[in-house]
C-alpha cells in the first residue's frame, strides 16, 4: 500500500506525484495545507518531524526528501527506470536533480518566505524578487548543463523521462508562477518542459489536477 502527504502546489510532492504516475504505481493522497499550518500538526509531526511535504507511506514505512522517496521508488519498482544504469549517468542525473532540490527549492519555499518576513521585515516584492532572483540562477545553470551535454535528448537524460525531470518540471511550474519567461530564457528547458506536459504521468501530477486543489 502506498500513500503520499502532499500538497497540490507543493513543488516538492509533485516531484514525487509525477514519479509515482510513471512507475504507473497507484497511491492514497493524503493532502496537508501547508499554508493552513497543517505540516506543523501534533499528528503529522509524528510522520515527519520536519514539517514538509512529501512523506510516502510504503507498508507502513515512512519515507521522505524527494530525492529519497524517488530513488526508493526506483529501486523498489525497477520499471521503467528513473535512473541510468551507467555510474556517470546516474551522477548526472542526481546532478541535475539537485539544482532544483538543494539551491532553487529551499530559497523559494513557503516556510523560508514566512521567516525572512517576520525575522527580517521583508515585504512580500522584496520577497518575490529574492525568489526570483533564486530561480534564475539555478534554471540558467540547467539550462547551461543541457546546452553543453551530449547525454541531453528528447528530455533531460535521453530519450525518456528521468529523476531530473521530475524535479526540472515541477520547478518550472513555481518559476511561471513568480512570472519568470522560461520560453524565452531557456528554451532547451521550455522544450524538455513540453515533452514532459504531453506525458498522462505528468498531466494527471499537476497542480491543478490535484483533489485538494484550493
Ligand atoms: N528537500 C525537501 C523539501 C520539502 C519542502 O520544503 N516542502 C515544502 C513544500 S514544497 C514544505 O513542506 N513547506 C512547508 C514549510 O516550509 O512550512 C524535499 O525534497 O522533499
């Protein structure tokens, strides 16, 4: 039995969503407003007492980190496979994960955003910018990597989809959010973007597909 906490705008759990939706596996939503507090709950810190979305249920085991929580799938549900056989293309992958995962995601996410208005009296434009300025970074790096390696295909790693696409689209949902013109900054990531948005895996893992969608 698998279950996954998550929230529908949370760039995190739909890494995990689009994953789960490409192994084809069926899971529980089990939704947490983290914007309502709910990730700071009595009962949901007895899940993750981090206070963040994802967690995955698997057998009663509770995983989370998105990174985890994809590499286990992987290696629990061999197919089709999120990572390279070859060690070179499984670090390149893992690379590219954690563009979005380690120096975009932690900059933009709500709780980061919460603090640094109430411990250092940002307004919500300061605010916007910083996130901005994050994504920027960290997308122009992507996009460079993909530029520059011949291992880029159809998608980020060849010709189907891998890890760091459940990481790149999920960001480039948060980046148009913030107003960011990512068919024109990076049109290598738009269009990685695009083949993913025709794949039912990532359709039926979006935001808005999301039951407790607000
Ligand atoms: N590194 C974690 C990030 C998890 C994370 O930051 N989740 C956000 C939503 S995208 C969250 O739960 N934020 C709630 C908060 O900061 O209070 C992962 O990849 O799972």
């Amino acid at each position: 039995m698998l279950a996954l906490y998550t929230y529908w705008r949370s760039s995190a759990s739909y890494r995990a969503r689009i994953a789960l939706n490409l192994k084809g596996l069926e899971y529980e939503a089990r939704p947490v407003h983290i914007l309502k507090g709910e990730q700071k709950a009595a009962d949901y810190h007895a899940v993750n007492p981090q206070h963040r979305v994802p967690a995955l249920v698997h057998d009663g085991r509770v995983l989370t980190q998105s990174l985890a929580i994809i590499e286990y799938l992987d290696e629990q549900f061999p197919q089709p496979a999120l990572l390279p056989k070859d060690s070179l293309g499984r670090a390149r992958v893992r690379s590219l994960s954690l563009i979005p995962a380690c120096e975009i995601q932690p900059l933009q996410n709500s709780g980061t955003g919460v603090h640094m208005q109430a411990a250092l009296g940002l307004s919500a434009e300061q605010i916007a910018a910083w996130r901005v300025h994050w994504n920027t970074l960290g997308l122009q790096a992507y996009e460079d990597h993909l530029v520059a390696d011949r291992e880029t295909g159809r998608f980020s790693h060849g010709d189907t989809p891998t890890m760091a696409d459940c990481f790149l689209v999920p960001q480039c949902y948060a980046a148009r959010r913030l107003g960011i013109d990512i068919d024109n900054k990076y049109p290598t990531i738009a269009r990685i973007e695009a083949a993913c948005a025709k794949l039912e895996a990532f359709q039926r893992a979006h935001p808005d597909q999301q039951p407790d969608r607000a």
